[in-house]
C-alpha cells in the first residue's frame, strides 16, 4: 500500500472517532488486523488495506473485514451472465460495496471493476460492468477518500461533508483508468 494512503487512513480513523456528528455511524475505519488472521487466499491489495483497516464504512462505501470476507466471496457464483464473473470466480474478488451493490477486484490486474449506474435498472440487470480504477490503491484514494466521492457515492452527504473538512475533496486529476 502507498505510504501516503496508509497515513492519511490512519488519521482519517481518528478524525472519524473524534468527529461528534458521526453519532449515527455514517464512517468507521476499524482497526488493522493482524496478519496471521487474514485468509492466505485475499489478494495482497486488500490484505494490505486489512491490515491499515479491517474494515471501512465510508458513506456510500463498505468494505467488510476479515469475518465477512468469505461470505462475500460466495457471491462471485451468482454474478450476471454479461460480466463473464461467473465462469471464471477465482480471478475475481468481491472487495465491498458501493451503495449495495458489488465492487470486484480483478486478482490478475489488481484492477477494481463496478457496476455503473448507467440507468434506474437494479446492478445486476443493466449489463453494464466496467473498470473503475487500475489498482485499489488509487480506487480509494480518489473514490472513498476523495473528490471521486461524489461521482459514485454522493456530494450531499455526511461522509461527503467529513471529506470536505478535511479537504479531500478539491477536484485533482484522476488516476488513469
């Protein structure tokens, strides 16, 4: 993981803990787990992102710790029949989610894939399943902690208004793609 995302994660945690209006649970960055306790099987993306933070709950954005993790994996079997997950589960991981529905990182790549919201049609009925960042690193630092918040989580917010007191989200270039 990048030294700055693991640092601005760690600070972000005890912002987050120190913040009164999070009363109602809107963002948490739970602790790191340590490493004998995450499965041999997560990808070394998210087992580096475990580690900083078991678990993020960040507006939009949930990415489940360890306990949750397998559970998740399960639903690789059941994905559409358009995004080819399915057929081939074990070059895929389910990462989280974004508002209820799938975010998978493509093991081989590293790269993070979403389900646009490309019309009012529920995720897994719109064939539309598309890369969103190359690699996690750069998934989070604009998506869940930045400007990037507010294309596919939300700019009205609470989770939105913590990231701009803590001015994340200024628009900068976005990553490639």
């Amino acid at each position: 993981m990048n030294p700055d995302l693991r640092e601005l994660i760690e600070e972000l945690r005890v912002d987050l803990v120190a913040d009164e209006d999070n009363a109602v649970g809107w963002g948490e960055i739970g602790a790191g787990a340590p490493a004998d306790r995450i499965p041999a099987e997560v990808p070394q993306p998210v087992r580096e992102l475990m580690e900083v933070a078991e678990s993020i709950a960040a507006g939009a954005f949930y990415l489940p710790g360890v306990s949750s993790s397998a559970r998740m994996q399960s639903g690789l079997a059941i994905m559409p029949e358009y995004t080819g997950v399915a057929v081939e589960p074990d070059e895929w991981y389910y990462v989280g989610r974004v508002k209820e529905e799938p975010l998978l990182l493509r093991r081989d790549s590293g790269a993070v894939w979403y389900f646009p919201q490309v019309s009012t049609d529920e995720w897994f009925v719109r064939e539309a399943f598309q890369q969103i960042a190359p690699d996690l690193d750069s998934f989070l630092a604009y998506y869940v902690f930045g400007a990037g918040y507010a294309e596919i989580g939300a700019d009205d917010d609470d989770w939105w208004r913590f990231l701009e007191e803590q001015d994340l989200t200024s628009p900068g270039e976005q990553e490639d793609e």
